[in-house]
C-alpha cells in the first residue's frame, strides 16, 4: 500500500517487520474488506488511526466510523453549549472528509457525552422494542457485513473509551454468532485491534505502522478542523512531535482453556 511504508508485529521470537498489510489484518482480502472504526467521540478514531484510515482510504477500502456520543460535553466556551453538537457534527463531517470518508459513512449512536456508562448496556428501552444500543449496534455491524474492527483502548481514562470498547466487543462478537437471525445475516470479526488515545495499553502494542508523511500530513490536517476545541493546537503539536507511527493491540477471542486449567492443577493425573 502507497501509505503504509512498514508494519512491525510483535511476536514470541521478536518483531516482525513487512509492508504486507496481511500482518496487521491476517487473512487480508482487499476491497472486499469492510472496517468499523468505533470511537467514543467523533475526533477519537482520527488521533489513534488517522493515518491508517487514510492508507486503506486511498486504497479503495470500506470504512466505517462509529460515533458512540453526541459531543454535548465537548464545548470549551459557555456560549457554545446549546450549539456544540451542531458545531463538532460539521467539523467532524469536514474532519474526515479530508481523510477519504464521506458523510453516509459516519454513524453517529447519540449517546449522551459523558454518561455513556448510564445508556449503553440496553437491548431495548422499551420492552419490545429493540432500540437500546446493543440492539441498534448489531444491527449496524450486521448491515455494513463488517469484517473487522478497531475499537478504543479500554484502559484509558475517559469512562466513554471503557465502555465503547466494552460495548463494540460485545456487540462484533454477538453479531457474528448465529442468533438473532431477524437482526440480518452473520458480520465477521477476523480482527479486532485497539487503538489509543489518552493512555497507555494495558501490556505493549501487538502492532505498530509506519506510514507517509503525507497520510500524517492529512492527519493532522483533519483533526484541525475541530476548531471549537480550545485545546486542539496542543493535539496537533504531540502528533507532529510523534510522527509517521500509529499503535494497535490486537484483542485475541479466544475459547475457554479447559485444558490448559485441568493440566494446571491435575497435569496428567485422570
């Protein structure tokens, strides 16, 4: 890819390195891929995967962003308060523009800023009526056939990161299991890799890549449009100061090691 000039995996012997976009995504299919990208606020997924999401942009590469809040906390001056969500829904449809994503493929969930941990964790609101955001996101990752996802990274300090991941988790592997059948045809989750923003992973990063000047130029560029955000020159400096390099830990589903515990307290005794 034009834009990703190397990806490094961590590995048991050490790092690999390759521009093979097959070590990031394993499996890899082309344009046949399909990626949400989940970011508790509209500007998260362009700080942890800009640059990356302008690489498979340029490539042809169907991507999806998920908005999981309205951004009604995000106004930095008191007169913006009753206009913020208009304001930060504009400069979020410019801000990806400029990497490639149009407008119909933004989706934005409303949840209330902040207060995710409040409204997340409903299948209905009403009895019957399979609106609650569980409900509402299975049905969209179902609808999109998405094939991977990248989702925050749970360890972070905003209370809005934490339960989006905990709430795209659930919801990618929920929509790919044979339930709920009225709810669309099975997606799939072939990778599910964790992006951060405010905190350090939990353990090291599983990946990392290296990308263009210009996919870092266009980075920037797009998180700059959030002009309501009094603190955006100082996001625009630190990502300049680290360059051309974005971070992912991939999340491994696996199934319950019965096993491996048996072996563990019983080894070979039957």
């Amino acid at each position: 890819m034009k834009h990703i000039k190397n990806i490094a995996k961590r590995g048991v012997e050490g790092i690999i390195y390759d521009n093979d976009i097959s070590l990031l995504f394993e499996g890899w299919k082309g344009r046949k891929e399909k990626i949400i990208i989940l970011g508790p606020h509209d500007d998260d997924p362009l700080i942890g995967a800009g640059m990356l999401i302008y690489a498979l942009r340029q490539e042809g590469i169907d991507i999806r962003i998920a908005i999981m809040t309205d951004g009604s906390k995000g106004y930095c001056r008191a007169g913006q308060k009753n206009e913020i969500i208009s304001i930060r829904k504009r400069e979020t449809e410019s801000a990806y523009e400029t990497l490639g994503i149009g407008k119909s493929n933004i989706k934005w969930f409303e949840l209330p800023d902040s207060d995710t941990e409040q409204h997340a964790w409903k299948w209905e609101t009403v009895r019957g009526a399979e609106d609650g955001l569980i409900a509402q996101m299975i049905k969209y990752f179902r609808e999109i056939n998405a094939t991977r996802f990248i989702l925050p990274n749970e360890n972070d300090f905003h209370i809005d990161h934490k339960v989006t991941f905990e709430a795209g988790l659930y919801c990618a592997i929920q929509a790919s299991e044979p339930i709920v059948p009225d709810f669309g045809k099975n997606s799939r989750r072939d990778t599910i890799l964790r992006y951060g923003v405010w905190s350090p992973f939990k353990g090291m990063p599983s990946h990392s890549a290296r990308m263009s000047e210009e996919a870092l130029m266009k980075k920037v560029k797009a998180v700059r449009e959030y002009k309501s955000q009094m603190h955006v020159k100082a996001i625009v400096r630190a990502l300049e100061g680290r360059g051309p390099f974005e971070f992912f830990q991939e999340y491994i589903v696996a199934p319950y090691p019965s096993a491996d515990y048996e072996m563990h307290f019983w080894g070979r005794q039957k």
